[in-house]
C-alpha cells in the first residue's frame, strides 16, 4: 500500500511547540525504524521547518530517504520562510509534486 506522510506543523499535533517536536522525533524515529515505511513524505506549511539545518528529525529523515522514501518539500513555503538555503534533506519541489503524491496515494496520513 503507498502510503503518505503528511508534515504541516514544526511538529506534530496542536500543542506547545516543543511538544509538537519531541512527538515527531519519536514517530519519525520509529518510522524509520519500522520494516513498513511510508513510500513519501510531503512538508508544506510550516512542515518544511522539519527538514530545515537545526531540526530536531533531521537523522530520522536522513534515515527514511537512505530506505527509499522520497521526502518532498514545498518551494513556495521555503521561499516564503526564507529556508531555501538551509535545507539538510529532501527534493525541493512544487505543488504540482504534493499534488500528484498525494493523488497517488492509497492512504495519505496527516500529522
């Protein structure tokens, strides 16, 4: 089953952002961890900051692209933070990519 990820927060869930963060280290950790991995994650929104020099999930993401799963990020809201240049993991990308894997997938996960 293709199934996607789906990052729109710093994090995970509506909670104090330092929460948000420690939750996605353990999700991200034992996703890449698992033996079924997700076949895409897509960042968007405030999602790209994941993948950004300084997250906290960056050997997790490093770990799940080293498997085979492709890590999409959004330009638009790259450009709009100012991260272009501070990208650490994934293809940058546009919404026509978000868009088709999203379209695409069997079961899409937002988190």
């Amino acid at each position: 089953m293709k199934t996607v990820f789906l990052f729109t927060r710093n994090g995970m869930g509506d909670a104090p952002e330092s929460l948000q963060q420690t939750l996605a280290v353990k999700f991200l950790s034992l996703a890449a961890q698992a033996e079924e991995k997700p076949a895409q994650v897509v960042f968007y929104a405030d999602g790209v900051k994941l993948v950004c020099e300084g997250s906290l999930v960056l050997e997790w993401l490093r770990r799940l692209e080293a498997a085979g799963v492709e890590l999409i990020i959004c330009s638009t809201c790259l450009e709009y933070f100012g991260l272009t240049d501070k990208v650490r993991v994934g293809k940058i990308g546009g919404m026509p990519g978000i868009l088709a894997a999203l379209q695409e997938a069997e079961k899409v996960i937002s988190l």
